[in-house]
C-alpha cells in the first residue's frame, strides 16, 4: 500500500478553512481524516446522555457525507489515544500526521505523548493555529510577556487584526488528494456507553441583523439578542476567522467577545495553575463555605432569587444560561453563598454546551474576584437590581419559573445585605492576613 498521511480531526469539526486539514491535502496525496473519540475525556462524564457527544456524533456523520463526495471518508476510533496511535502504526504506512493546535493542559500532555510515539516510528507530527486568530506569544507587551489585563492586550490584537486580516483557505477542487476509500463504520453512541440526547443545538446560521445589534441587545435574557454560536466555536463547526472577519464588518462590541474567548485562552496557556488555583494567588486564602445543601440548592434554581433561579433552570434545560446571567449567577455563588468557585465552573462545565475550559475558568473567577483583570470583591451584584436593569417585565423570569409569585416559590434563602456584608469582610480579612 502506498504511504498516507493523516489529518487528526479535533476541535475543528469542518472540511472548510481548516488550517490543518488545507496544509495535509495541499501537500500530500492519499489524506486520510481521523477522528478519536478520546476515553480520557468521555470516561469522566457523568451524563451517559451527554448532548456534546451527541453533537459531536452527529457532526462526525456529516463530514462522512461530506467526504463521500470526494470518494473518500473518516475514520473514527473509540479509545485511548496513545493506544489507538500505536495501532495505526502497525496497520497503515503512515507517513505525516496533520492537526490543528489545542492549547488546554491535557491536550498539550497528550499531544506531546502521540508526538513522541509518531517520531520513534520515523513519522512527522505538523501542528497549525486554527482555533484563534492569535495564540501563545503573538500577542505580548512591551517586555515580551503576556498581557494580565483585557484593554492593552485587545487593543493590539485589533490592531494586528486590521493590519494583517487572516486568509480563508479553501481546499482545491480541482484535485483530490484524499484516499479513496469506502465509507468506514462509525462506532455507534451505545457501543461507547452513550444514548442520545433531545437537548435542542442552537444553529449556525445567524442572521447578520443579530450581530449588527448584539451591542443594544445582548444584555437582556428574555431577548434572543445573542448568536449561541458557543458550541460551535468550541467544537470548530464554524470557522473563527470567517466569523471574526463578519463580526469586524457588523459589530465591535462582537468582535470583542471573540477577543475575550482568545484573551482568556492566552491566559490558561500561559497560567496552568487556573485550572485549580486561583490566578491571583493570594486569593486562595479565602476560608470559602464548603455547604452542600446551600450548592444544591443553587443548582436546582431553588435560592428564592428569581433571576438566579432563572438562570439555573435554563442551564439545566437546555444547556445554555444567557451570558448577563451567568455574571449574576457566579456572583451570587461566590459572593452570597461564599461557596468556592470550582464548585460552580464544575457544574457549569457538566452542563454547558459551549464550556470551553480557558473562557468558563476566565468566567468564573472573574466573578469570583480572583483572576486576572476581575471584578474588585467588594463589587456584588445585587440580584434585584440586576433583574430591575435587564429583565424589567420579568419576562425570562416567568418562563423559567412557573411557581414565580406564588406560596411554592420558595423564599431567598439568604438576606442581600447580610450576605454582601459577610462576604466583603470575608475576602478583606483573607487577603489582608
């Protein structure tokens, strides 16, 4: 059999302006795409009904389609990735095995492990940038470090962006440089543990209009004011580029929020300890309440906060919580409960359809006080303030809440000023002992 090279599918679930993938075909001939459903990862999840594996399963099918149209297919493995590696080895003459860069912890250890086994075995392991439009040290101030605060580092970034727009790349349809094979079986969700889930994905067509309004709309839960294109985004069904260079045209405070994803990236990449510490570490003096009762209740919407309750609800639903309401969510976690963070970007990490590790962490302790470029502890959202300011008619509130106003809603179960008080002396007596 002739040499083939492989192109590893990851987190960029498209045949279109796929960095890795448009290197692989553009270079070599008999390309043959890969897709591992990781043991590593899906061992961990609790939810055997889990609606990203179901997403995923689904996407994985479309580029089979897709691929048939060039006489060609994918092939997906279930397993272990080190151990599925060291089979390919034994069954196809590999020559180079493409993909696209992963920044989190555990794909930097696992992609260095599958690069050491590929180059024992004389086979080169060629790595791209595709899930961002900057990476690692692309973006650093004036001493060469990474930026700890949003404003100067997005603000270069623009200005990167503006002097060299990213290219789309496009795959050659006059040759066809894929294997051509027949279509290959995909392990089907029962065989790897799962069943599927009906939880709704939110679609990756967006109306323009949308976007062009984001700045005016966003803010307010009972609008369908944001694109939901989170998912996506996370599991590169969509290209960043192409939607950054849309967003450019339609709408700065857009753009901005993409900004955010890659600023926060920058920071895990360069910050590992945030996965479990806090990125400011003096912060993790705080004595936080380790009551299970109190986090239960936050998790099943029953705080006698409406908007809170709101949110938690819709989350536990549909996978989803409007971005104004995770703010007002994770603060009321980590400032009225003082209940640790990590307990809360867990559960959100659980049940999030677009939980991307580096922004869901950014989130959390931006809330929570403690990471980079945060919310001064002091600052406490005031849930009903929150609720008077965004969500005035109650709208979101009433259709995530039935019970709302009636003897069944359960009462707050702790008093605003109180809680503010307790929590502002709380992190002051932490951070000043």
């Amino acid at each position: 059999m002739e040499k083939i090279s492989l192109f590893w599918f990851r987190r960029d679930l498209r045949l279109e302006d796929n960095t890795g993938l448009y290197y692989a075909y553009k270079q070599e001939k008999n390309v043959l795409p890969l897709f591992i459903f990781d043991r590593d990862i899906l061992d961990k999840l609790e939810d055997k009904k889990d609606a990203r594996v179901t997403f995923i399963h689904e996407r994985i099918q479309v580029l089979q389609e897709q691929l048939k149209t060039y006489g060609s297919t994918v092939l997906v493995k279930y397993g272990k990735p080190q151990d599925i590696w060291k089979a390919l080895l034994e069954e196809y003459p590999i020559a180079n095995v493409y993909t696209n860069r992963d920044y989190e912890p555990y794909a930097l250890e696992r992609d260095g492990k599958v690069k050491s086994l590929l180059k024992e075995n004389g086979v080169q392991f060629l790595d791209f940038k595709d899930q961002v439009i900057f990476e690692k040290d692309e973006i650093l101030n004036g001493s060469g470090e990474f930026y700890k605060v949003f404003t100067p580092y997005s603000k270069l970034w623009l200005n990167k962006f503006k002097q060299s727009p990213p290219e789309i790349l496009q795959l050659d349809r006059k040759r066809n440089n894929f294997l051509q094979l027949n279509s290959l079986a995909i392990p089907s969700l029962e065989q790897m543990g799962f069943d599927r889930s009906n939880i709704n994905i939110p679609s990756l067509d967006v109306d323009k209009g949308l976007i062009q309004k984001y700045d005016k709309v966003r803010n307010f839960p009972a609008i369908n004011g944001t694109t939901r294109l989170g998912i996506h985004l996370r599991f590169g069904t969509i290209s960043i580029r192409k939607l950054a260079l849309e967003a450019a045209k339609l709408n700065d405070t857009y753009l901005n929020e993409l900004i955010w994803r890659e600023f926060y990236m920058m920071i895990l990449y360069h910050n590992p300890h945030v996965v479990e510490k806090a990125f400011k570490s003096q912060y993790d003096q705080i004595p936080w309440r380790k009551d299970e009762d109190d986090f239960q209740k936050w998790c099943d919407g029953k705080t006698g906060y409406p908007i809170v309750d709101a949110g938690m609800r819709e989350l536990n639903a549909t996978g989803y919580m409007h971005n104004r309401v995770r703010m007002i969510v994770a603060s009321f976690l980590t400032k009225h409960l003082l209940i640790d963070w990590r307990w809360g970007e867990a559960y959100f990490a659980k049940k999030l359809l677009d939980f991307e590790l580096s922004s869901n962490n950014g989130g959390w302790q931006w809330a929570a006080g403690t990471g980079t470029d945060a919310q001064p502890y002091f600052r406490v959202f005031n849930p009903e303030s929150q609720t008077e300011k965004f969500d005035k008619e109650l709208k979101y509130i009433k259709k995530w809440i039935p019970e709302y106003g009636t003897v069944e809603y359960p009462k707050p179960m702790v008093d605003h000023k109180f809680a503010r008080e307790r929590a502002i002396e709380t992190y002051k007596k932490a951070l000043n002992s």
